[in-house]
C-alpha cells in the first residue's frame, strides 16, 4: 500500500478497523477519487460497538455527564412484568426465541450518550439525542472526507429520514408490552422499534428529513450538491400506517469538493426503451401546415414562434444514432439489498456501482468510511478500482474483508430491466 500505508496499490480492498475519525486523518489529502457510502441513521438501530468520542475540544479533558433518555421507561417494562415475559412470536415462546438470555431494558431507552462542557459527546453514531446532533457529527467526518477528495472527486451520500414517534407508534406501557417489537433489539436484530425519536423542536409524528439537514449542513460546510437521487425501492415493505403514504424511497446525494467533477457521462448512459425508438420515426400531422398571410405562405410553427415537434423527434433520432442512449435521470429503481453475515443494514450492489462507474475511472480509489459487509468494497474490485473502507465494527469488518476479497461477476441488468 501507498500514502502512508493506508491507500492500496492493488485491486485487493482493505479494510481499516477503529474510529472513522481516527482513521480519515491518517490519510493523505487528495488521494481518493470518490466516494460511496451509507452512514448508520438517525434513530434507526444500535449495532452495539464502543462508545466513541464525537466533535468538541480535543485538547478538553472530558468530563462526561449522561444525557437523559427521552423516555423513561416504567416499571412495567422490566424484570417479570416485562415484554420478555408477556409476548410471543409466530407462537413461540419467548423462552425459545431468545433461550436465557432476556432482554435488556437498558435497549429500548434511547439514553443519548454522555455529553461535555466542551460541546463533545460521546456515543454511538445513529443513538444521538437530536438529529441536529447526529447530523453535526456526520458533517465533521464528512470534512475529512473532503481533506482527502481529489479536487475533481464525487462523495455519493446514502441516507434515509425517519419519523418523530413513539418507540414503534406505542403511546403506553400496556400497549407497549403487548407489541412483538417490544422485545426487538437483542442478538444484534434490528433496533428502529425500540427508540423513542420525539426529539425537542420535533412534533410528534412529524416527519424528520435528516437527508435534507444533512444537505443543507454539507452545503454550509463548502460542499457542491449536485444532484439528490432518489432511490424507490422495487421490493420495499409497506408501513403499517393510515393517516401518509408509506416511505418507498431514500436518498443518494451527490456530493462534490469543486463545481467539475469527473463524470463518465458516455458510460452512464442507458438505452432507450423501445417505445421511444418507435415513436421518433413517426412525425406529427397537421391538418394544414400552411398559413396564407398577405399573399404569403408561412408555417404554423414559424409564425406562433413555437417549434415543430417533427423537427424536435428528427433531433433526437440523430441523438439515438450518435449517442445510444439517454441520460442517467436521478430517480433510480433498485431493489434492495439483504442482510449479510451479522450486518443487518445491506445496500444492493447496483447502487455503488452507478456511483463507481460514473464518478471514476479504471485504477482509481474508492473509499467507504462506514464499510459494513464492504458492499462498496466488492463491487469496487469487480469494476476494477482500489478500494478501501472504514469500520468500527469488528464483526462487519472482518465480513467485509473476507468477502471483498472474492472477485464477483455483477451487471447493470437489475436497473436497465425496470427502465425498459
């Protein structure tokens, strides 16, 4: 590896365990050419690493306070009268669900972390007690992301916004005993159920756009938004609500340190679907084309000064000839991805690589700073470029790293099929 051991020389990823913080400023400036990753949300779920230590004064000696949980949970969420207790699962006992182990009720209090004098907090990325806080922290990494962004590099952002709620919609502790997501959280199952996200300044049930704060805080931070793609989710679950329309999408942002960037446009291109090529050959009839004005004839479209659409379909079938294709639009249909090894959090490959294959060339580096399983990572080898990945976890990390390091064999078939 080159640039002070962190920045590969061969297609082989690599994979970096510890604070993300920590390890961005190991890195050399200007060394990356793009970017792809998907940070842990807002209020989403708890993957249970270390506690780490996020903005404020480094040279501070911290003096930590505990943050106080937005919810204080009542006695009858714990020890025998707790959910552990009361409820089943697809009619198994809880007994057989979870053997001896009971949860803890310390997992379904959002506590928030320690917090200082000094404006540091200490926590879990995603467990923050606001979402302004949460997006603060993702800001201050994502400035070191910047320090080591090519001046002509692409940060791709993935992010999903949330709603301010009840610990899954459940206003009491009756209600909440009764529920199958009381009791979610343990064996690394997935936490979004268990959080209490009525954060202050946020209504109850009122939507909370982290994407849109996160844009707008990148923006102040000196960063170009150059495009939000919306990612619909082909196979996405319904909502169980009846009062907005259930969530089917989320974000992917395109974010970029100088106003041009590198992009591949040739190689984003995607066929046009057959009806499209059918209808330019066919051009526009009118019933008289001609418009007689003092002893002269002049076209209905010269004269309103409006364009002839049969000259508008002949323009793009020499588009069709010289080009191939349309345009990546920024609406993408993509399934989503499934959980792999203990990680419970999985983008599908087709979404980095649309990032990978527009934002770089061939032997360039991609870098992941919240690797996961290395989704990013893989698909990076496959379209060969050098790639690299940040992860605290250490479970994921190892997953990440063994399954990187097996080349795969992947298209753009999934997307091109919903388009056509």
């Amino acid at each position: 590896m080159g640039g002070g051991g962190v920045i590969p020389t061969e297609l082989a990823p690599v994979v970096l365990r510890g604070h993300v913080l920590d390890l961005l400023r190991s890195f050399p400036e200007d060394s990356i050419q793009c970017v792809v990753t998907s940070p842990p949300y807002w209020g989403q779920r708890s993957y249970g690493t270390e506690a780490q230590v996020w903005c404020g004064d480094a040279a501070h000696a911290h003096e930590w306070s505990e943050t106080p949980p937005r919810r204080a949970r009542s006695a009858a969420d714990e020890g025998e009268n707790s959910a552990y207790k009361k409820t089943t699962h697809l009619g198994l006992p809880n007994d057989r669900r979870f053997g001896s182990e009971r949860p803890d009720p310390a997992n379904f209090e959002a506590r928030g972390g320690s917090s200082c004098s000094c404006g540091a907090w200490k926590g879990e990325l995603g467990c923050e007690p606001t979402p302004e806080l949460f997006v603060a922290h993702l800001v201050s990494v994502f400035g070191e992301v910047r320090r080591v962004l090519r001046p002509d590099g692409t940060c791709w952002v993935n992010l999903g916004a949330t709603y301010a709620t009840y610990p899954s919609g459940l206003k009491g502790s009756k209600r909440w005993a009764k529920s199958t997501m009381g009791v979610r959280g343990v064996v690394g199952a997935e936490q979004s159920g268990a959080f209490d996200k009525r954060a202050p300044g946020w209504k109850r049930k009122e939507l909370v756009p982290v994407p849109w704060l996160f844009g707008l805080a990148m923006h102040e931070a000196g960063w170009w938004i150059r495009s939000d793609v919306q990612w619909w989710k082909l196979n996405g679950k319904h909502e169980n609500v009846k009062d907005r329309p259930f969530r089917a999408h989320e974000y992917v942002t395109m974010f970029t340190k100088t106003a041009d960037p590198y992009y591949d446009e040739e190689a984003m291109r995607q066929p046009y679907v057959p009806s499209t090529i059918r209808e330019t050959g066919v051009a526009y009839r009118s019933e008289s084309k001609k418009v007689a004005v003092d002893g002269k004839e002049y076209s209905l479209y010269d004269r309103s000064g409006a364009e002839d659409p049969s000259d508008l379909k002949r323009r793009i079938i020499r588009s069709l000839a010289e080009r191939g294709g349309s345009m990546l639009p920024d609406v993408w249909f993509i399934s989503t991805g499934n959980g792999e090894g203990r990680h419970v959090a999985v983008f599908p490959e087709t979404l980095p690589e649309l990032c990978i294959t527009a934002s770089t060339r061939p032997g360039d580096v991609v870098l992941d700073p919240f690797a996961g399983s290395g989704t990013t990572l893989r698909v990076g080898r496959r379209l060969q470029r050098r790639s690299v990945g940040i992860e605290l976890n250490t479970d994921s990390a190892t997953f990440a790293e063994e399954k990187s390091s097996r080349p795969q064999v992947l298209d753009l078939r999934a997307f091109e099929e919903v388009r056509a």
